[in-house]
C-alpha cells in the first residue's frame, strides 16, 4: 500500500523549548514511521529534525513574515508533493491549513493545545478561531481542551482525544551520575522538589515561592527547589516570570538558599538524571481560564523516570497525573494543601514502578497509532 503523504505546518519546533515544540517535533518523528512526512517550520529547525522528515524552514520574526513564507512554501510543497493530509501543529497555522488543503483537496487538520482557543486578542477570536470550525479534523491534547473546542462552536464528531506522548527511559540513569549531579550543586543529603518549564506567568513559579515553599522548609529544612527552565524568548501571548522576580519574593521569605536555577536543559540524559535525583516534581500552574494549561507533559515525563507530581487541578493537568498512582491533585489555589501534599510525598514516596506503569500509558508509540487512526479514518 501506498504510503500517505502528510505536510505539518508549524512555528513551534526546536529549537524553540516548550512542550509544544516537543509534541511537534515527535508527531512529525512518530509519523515519519507511517508516512512520508514534510514540514513547514522555523529557523533552525531543519538543523534538528527528525531523521526521515523534510523541514523547509520560515523566519521565525516577525510574525508577519513568519506565516507569510510558511503560506508560500507550504503551498509549493503541497502543489509538489500532493499530501493527503495536511496538519496545523497549533492554532496559529490553522488558517494556512485550512486555505492549502482547499486549494489542493487534501484533509485539513489542526492540533489545539488549550491557549490556541482561549487567547484573548480580539483579531485572533474574530478570524483564527473561526477556522478551527472548518476544519475536517480537530485533535486536542486533553478533555479539559475538548470542551474549549465545543464551546468554541467545534462539532463533537470532529474532535478527537490524543494525548502528547512521551519518551520512556530504557533503563534507570546510574547512581553515580545521580551522585556527581547532586555534588555539583551541593545537593547531597538534600530532599529535591524540581520544577521544569518555562517561567510563565500561568507557570506559577513565584506564587508558589511565596505561598507554600517557605512553610515547606520550615517543615523540612533540607528542601531545596531546583528549577529547570527560563523565561521563553519567543513565545506568543504567555506572561512571563523572571528568575529574579522569583528569587526576589524568596528574599522577602529568607528562603533563596533554598532554591537553585540550572536554567534550560535541552541534553536528554542530563534531564533524566536530574529527574532520578529529585524526590517530588511540583507543578503549581495558575487556574486562568484565558491562558489555560492544555495538558501537562512535564507529569508524565516526570512519571517516566518514576518521579510524581504534585499539581493544582486545572486544565489538561487533570489527564497527565492518575491520583494516588503518579501523584496528587489539588484543589486550584489551595496552596496550604498543595504545601501539606509536598511535605507528605517527600514522607511517603509512591511506588517508582507504579508511576512508571502510569508512563507507560503515554509512550510516544501510541500517541502515533492513535493520531494515524484519527487522520486515516476521520471523514
């Protein structure tokens, strides 16, 4: 059988970091396997593209001039290379894909990520929102997503569930790289709550700080909280959080010897390391309805390497933590309770193997079944 031809367009890919740029980068990879796959992108992004995948690149400012070269290069590539399918990696390239895929009769489909239906600017609700409805596909990334898209006019009967997957570790790292990381930074003999993503405003780093780590030091003095991520250059819409304003709050609270920046990791196995180090993720996004978490994959990345998370309930977080099994829910904003579940799972760790099967569940491989099953078999 012939393979299918599928064109993705899209402004996040490495080496932009997010999760975004993660879910792109793999859903190209994984239907590579599948597929002949080509890809309209950002600078740079041919330089670390998946092996079997053609990346013509776009200028990644303004953005402007961003969709205007994606416009013309996707719709050269699709008059050459006649896809079957063509797929908006968010919302912002819906649009493109929807105009392309009609002037070629290929299958319009678009990947949404919460924040690609909620954002706030009048221009996009009035002219990229509407063509979410016009697509012959729609995929989000969690229930929590699927309701923005009803509510945001999309039929049920074009949406469907795919959860961003992960990358399941092929053994434990080795204890003694865990004990060169944590004497590198001084860390041995302390009890490790990490934090990895970008220093958003949804983010929540420094609320976080300012309500809930100083009354868990207070409870366990040997906290330290490792943060992996920076505030994002290029991101579209997110507020931001500085590593000082953050440390300035830990300031007030005589608590910045209890926190450590390592800034962006982008090296897989020195990631995994300092995820086999840590003893609980945290993960205290805001509960804000205009700037929504779509799913939460820094959960299930943690719970790869057997490390849970503690969450607040909002958004896609709710698909990407199984209660109990890789870790806990907290009700929005109860920082108090989010502080108390902290100190417990540093008391009483869940099970790693429990967590990893909980992994398991979100491995990259299935995430590219499903998501050719819903373009070979969407109308």
């Amino acid at each position: 059988m012939k393979k299918q031809r599928i064109l993705l367009i899209t402004r996040n890919l490495p080496p932009l970091v997010g999760g975004m740029e993660r879910l792109n980068w793999h859903m190209a990879d994984e239907l590579s396997k599948y597929a002949e796959v080509k890809v309209v992108g950002p600078t740079g992004a041919a330089a670390v593209k998946p092996e079997n995948v053609q990346v013509l690149e776009s200028p990644l400012k303004p953005l402007v001039l961003f969709m205007l070269i994606a416009l013309c290069k996707a719709f050269w590539t699709a008059v050459c290379f006649k896809p079957n399918v063509i797929i908006a990696g968010s919302g912002l390239t819906a649009p493109l894909v929807w105009l392309i895929s009609k002037l070629t009769g290929a299958k319009s489909v678009v990947y949404l990520h919460g924040f690609d239906i909620t954002a706030a600017h009048w221009v996009y609700q009035k002219i990229w929102v509407p063509f979410f409805r016009r697509m012959d596909c729609v995929i989000v990334n969690s229930t929590p997503t699927k309701i923005l898209a009803l509510n945001a006019g999309v039929l049920e009967k074009d949406i469907s569930i795919v959860h961003p997957g992960v990358t399941l570790p092929v053994s434990a790292q080795s204890s003694n790289a865990i004990q060169s990381f944590k004497k590198k930074y001084n860390l041995e003999h302390k009890k490790i709550l990490l934090s990895v993503g970008r220093l958003t405003t949804r983010k929540g780093l420094k609320e976080f700080v300012e309500n809930s780590l100083a009354y868990i030091v207070q409870q366990e003095p040997d906290v330290v909280l490792v943060v992996v991520g920076e505030s994002p250059k290029n991101s579209l819409g997110a507020g931001l959080q500085t590593r000082e304003e953050i440390l300035e709050v830990a300031r007030k609270n005589q608590i910045e010897n209890h926190i450590l920046f390592l800034g962006v990791i982008t090296d897989n196995e020195q990631l995994a390391t300092i995820y086999e180090a840590a003893d609980v993720h945290v993960f205290p996004v805001r509960h804000i309805p205009d700037d929504p978490e779509g799913f939460g994959m820094v959960a299930i990345e943690a719970a790869a390497h057997g490390l849970p998370t503690v969450a607040f309930a909002t958004g896609g977080i709710v698909d990407a933590i199984g209660e109990g099994v890789s870790g806990y829910l907290i009700e929005n904003d109860n920082y108090p309770e989010l502080s108390q579940q902290i100190i417990n799972s540093l008391q009483e760790p869940l099970k790693v193997a429990s967590i990893q099967v909980f992994a398991k569940g979100f491995a990259w491989g299935n995430f590219s079944k499903v998501t050719n099953l819903v373009i070979k078999n969407d109308k």
